[in-house]
C-alpha cells in the first residue's frame, strides 16, 4: 500500500495536484455556473492550489496512494433543478480530470516521439494516471465519494434516505477497498480501457 520511491513522488507531485485542483475546481464552478454561490463566497472559485490541497491528504495520496482534497461546499437548495443539478456537479469533477488526462496524454504522445525526455515523459505519465484514477475512483457510489451523490440523486427517496445511512461507514469501506484486490481487477482495468479509448481518439485524430 505505501510507497516510498523517491523518483516516482517527486514526479507524482505535479499530477497530483493538477488532479485535485482541477477536480474541485470543476465542481465549484458547475455550482456556480448553475446558481449556487457557496463554493465563490467560500473562495473555491479559483485555480491556486491552496484553496483546494489537503496537506495531509496530499501526502497520504503520494506515500499510501489514498488521500483527500479538500471538499467543495455547495448548497442544492440554491439550485433551480436540486436532483438534475447536484447531479452534474458532481459529475463535473471526474469529467474535468478526464478531459485533463487526455491533454496529457496527448501531450504525452508528442514529448516522447519528438524529445525523448524520460523525465517529463514521466511527469506527463503520472498526470494521465492520476486524473484518470480521480475520475474512476470518485465515481464509486460510496458516501461521500461524487458516485455516491449521483446514485442517491437517481434512487427514490426513501431508498436515498437508506443510502446516506452509510456514511457513517464510509471510511471503513474505503479502507476494504484498498486492501482488497478490487483496484487490481476493476480499477487497473478500467483505467487501461480509458487509456486505450484515449489512445484511439489520439491516433485517429493524428
């Protein structure tokens, strides 16, 4: 579960916050695009890392690859479409780290057939990595994980009520996750699937 290779951290660390920030960011302006001003009146509107890096979880994320950033406040009461709109929010985020991961990639491609150099083809190769397992790992429908808001959105309210019950046991679930195989046989092979699906549109394009 942890890793201490130096190289790797140090190249991971640009990806990592490139991945929280445009994640949170996405959120908070979807939120604001959409009616609801919590997250610009709690400064969230913004690309400066320092409005949305944990510390801790930042270095949980590079050592234990389980971390956190810090969450975007929104309130769906604000919104005209409270089920409809909390939905995209919270989709907004793993969509935003989709669209980065392609860029990288993309930028990826170019780096490696033109200069050949093995520490930015590293950086670039993080930053595919990590925006798109943000992306698959926050879609999981587990409280309070942006899967989890999507899934109570569309369940009945009675079954939603039911389902915010297992907040309470969230981070204990996390926690099996990761210690189980789960991220070897789903996670792993969902990225590679992105990551070939990316690479189609790439040499399709070029």
């Amino acid at each position: 579960m942890f890793d201490f290779n130096l190289m790797y951290i140090v190249a991971g660390l640009p990806g990592l916050i490139i991945a929280m920030v445009v994640h949170e960011y996405a959120h908070a302006q979807v939120a604001v695009w959409l009616g609801d001003f919590t997250p610009r009146m709690m400064g969230r509107l913004t690309l400066d890392p320092r409005a949305h890096v944990d510390p801790i979880g930042m270095i949980m994320l590079l050592v234990a690859h389980f971390g956190w950033a810090k969450p975007v406040m929104i309130n769906p009461h604000n919104f005209k479409e409270p089920r409809r709109d909390d939905i995209l929010v919270s989709l907004a985020g793993p969509v935003a780290n989709l669209i980065t991961a392609f860029i990288a990639l993309l930028f990826l491609c170019i780096l490696s057939s033109q200069i050949h150099d093995k520490g930015g083809i590293l950086v670039f190769k993080l930053i595919t990595e990590y925006n798109i397992c943000f992306a698959i790992f926050n879609l999981i429908p587990l409280p309070p994980l942006d899967g989890s808001h999507v899934l109570k959105q569309l369940l009945p309210r009675d079954l939603a009520y039911h389902f915010e019950s297992l907040e309470r046991y969230s981070f204990i679930l996390l926690i099996l996750i990761l210690i189980l195989p789960i991220p070897r046989l789903i996670l792993l092979p969902m990225m590679q699937y992105i990551l070939d699906f990316f690479y189609s549109i790439i040499v399709f394009l070029f």
